[in-house]
C-alpha cells in the first residue's frame, strides 16, 4: 500500500512510444517472467493509490489504458486528464525502465511532500559533455559535477504538473516544462540498476540482471 497518508499520490506509467531506436514495441518484451510494461505498472501500484497507463492507440482496449498522443508531452497529457482531480502528487514514470523500485518512488513523492514542486531522480555523469553546435564544433565543456543524469519517476505537485502541460508545450521531460514555467525543481539519488530500455542490448542487460537474482 502507498506510504504517504497525506498525500492522494497517483502515477502515470507512459509506455505509448514507437520505440524506433529499439526497432520494435520494447514495452512488451520480456523480461523473466514477465512483460516490461507490466513491471513497470506493478510498481507504481504499489507506490501509488492510482495508476493511470498511456499506451498506443491500438492497445487501449487490450491494456485497459488511455490513447497516447504523437509526442510525449502529448502522451502524458492524455494520462493526466484521467488523473482524478483530487490527487495531491502526480508521478510520471516511462515504462521502459522497468526496475525502478518503490523506494525510489518514495524518495521523490517525500521531496515534493516537503515543499518542492517536482522531484527527479538523477546520477553523476562521468563522462566528460561537449557542447557541439550545428558543425559539430565544440562550443563549451560543462562541469561535470554540476551534470546529472535524470531518470523516472519524477514526482509534480498535481497542480504545478497542470499548470505545467496548460500551455501545451513539449519537452524530454515533463521536469521541463515545470522548469519554463518557474517551478522548484529538486534532485534526488537516482540508481543505475533504473537503466532505461532504449536498444535491444539494453534488453540483454535487463534478461541479465534477473537471470542473476
């Protein structure tokens, strides 16, 4: 059950992409025993008193979700509007990174429970960036203590998250758009076992890591 009594804490789990990097729908393939899409929901139900799941149009019916959108930021839209109006903290989770753990989830609903307008979890860089411009001249070297990595769930207070997608804008991030639009922002430790499904060796890895449990 969720652990926060003082919160009405809904998720939304986005797994409406196209997954034209991975070259096939990533969000059902298996991982063990079961689908990515699954693990990634079973989570937020335990971390969340609702969960509300964005999938392709053609799914809808068969995964019991909403009708993603032609954008992200459009996707998570479609799942906000099913979010019901008294949910106090809204978390948008990408259902391709299926071991993302309640833990996690707690660590970014308790940062926005203690005042902040969205939480992100996120890990050190430590690769050195380049910033390159249209010729591929690099134009500034970032410090890299400075950078992190973000992952989901990110965490919104629900009205900020409303306030946020009002404008219809778009963005990598739904952190983003609060971000443009004056929100407090805060980062919390992400993990690198939340590693992102974007390559079929990404799937390798993820078979790996249960195969070794």
């Amino acid at each position: 059950m969720p652990r926060h009594a003082d919160e009405n804490v809904w998720t939304i789990v986005v797994a409406a992409g196209a997954s034209q990097r991975f070259g096939r729908p990533k969000q059902y393939e298996t991982v063990g025993d079961h689908r990515i899409i699954d693990m990634s929901v079973a989570t937020a139900r335990q971390a969340s008193d609702g969960v509300v799941v964005v999938v392709p149009a053609d799914d809808v019916e068969t995964e019991c979700g909403v009708a993603g959108g032609s954008t992200r930021s459009e996707s998570v839209r479609n799942g906000l509007a099913g979010v019901p109006s008294e949910a106090t903290i809204v978390c948008v989770h990408d259902a391709a990174r299926p071991f993302a753990s309640v833990d996690l989830y707690d660590a970014v609903i308790d940062a926005v429970a203690a005042g902040a307008d969205c939480a992100v979890p996120g890990v050190a860089v430590i690769d050195t960036i380049k910033i390159v411009d249209a010729d591929n001249r690099v134009v500034a070297t970032p410090d890299r203590n400075a950078l992190r990595a973000v992952q989901t769930p990110q965490a919104f207070r629900a009205g900020v998250l409303r306030a946020a997608h009002a404008g219809l804008g778009d963005a990598s991030d739904d952190a983003a758009l609060v971000e443009a639009n004056g929100g407090r922002v805060v980062v919390v430790d992400g993990s690198d076992e939340n590693r992102k499904i974007t390559y079929p060796a990404d799937l390798e890895w993820a078979r790996d890591q249960v195969g070794a449990r």
